[in-house]
C-alpha cells in the first residue's frame, strides 16, 4: 500500500511486522478504528501502533487515518484536506455576519447553547468560556429537561 512508502521491511521488529501485515489485510476498516482497536486487533500494544506509525512518518494517528482513508481506490466520499479551509469555502460575507452575531451576543441577556453528543460537550465548553468573558451564558446539554 502506498500508506507504507519506501519502508525497508527487514529493519521493522516483529511487532512492526505484525502491524504491517494487520493494517495491509485490514486496510478498509483503519480508518474508522481507534488506536485501541487497531493494538487489540493485531494483539499489539498502543504505544506500538504509536511507534509504528511515527516510523512511517506520520505526527499523530488521525494523520495516519487520514492518509489511508484518502489513498484507497475508488473512495469518492473523502474531502480533500487541503482545500477544506480556504476562503472559497465560506461565503464573502462570513466576517460581517460573525461581527453581527458578536453584537447580538453582547446585547443579550442570556445566551443558550445547546447540543447533544460532542456538540454538547462543545456547547459546554462555549458557555465557560463566554462567562469568563462576562456574558450569562448556559449550555444545555440534556433535551428533555423541560
């Protein structure tokens, strides 16, 4: 697999190896599993999935996850990373109208944040991080508190 470049096989350990051969068989489901599932799965360690991946050149194993999932054939659902940020995605206007938000916010009495999941989790962390700037913030997290 191209994931794997130019790696000289003969100098990996046998752990190495053995996520080698795990991740080359399994290379549909690495990027929908966690480092954990990928270490229990080839009954390896964490840390060595870690290691390994860091000799194939990668920082972090979402960056890993990434690559794979965007170097299989005939997978059309991966955005391209490197155009996801760029300021042909947001609308022209996107300065103006978050501007326009921020004042709302201020004049407000309260602000609710809501979300369930991660969102919520996000919504929390967003109704902190306004209060400590003065504003009567609220993250609602739980939707069937009436």
């Amino acid at each position: 697999m191209s994931f794997f470049g130019k790696i000289d096989f003969n100098r990996l350990s046998e752990t190495e190896k053995v996520l080698y051969h795990y991740m080359s068989s399994n290379i549909e489901k690495i990027p929908y599993m966690r480092i954990r599932e990928v270490a229990t799965e080839s009954h390896t360690s964490a840390s060595s999935v870690m290691r390994f991946i860091r000799k194939l050149g990668f920082d972090s194993y979402a960056e890993f996850k990434i690559n794979v999932k965007t170097h299989q054939p005939g997978d059309t659902s991966v955005i391209n990373s490197e155009g996801l940020i760029s300021p042909s995605t947001f609308p022209s206007n996107t300065e103006f109208t978050m501007q326009q938000i921020a004042e709302k916010m201020l004049e407000s009495e309260n602000v609710i944040f809501y979300g369930i999941g991660a969102s919520g989790t996000m919504c929390e962390y967003a109704a902190r991080r306004f209060a400590t700037l003065g504003i009567n913030s609220f993250g609602l997290v739980d939707n069937t508190y009436p």
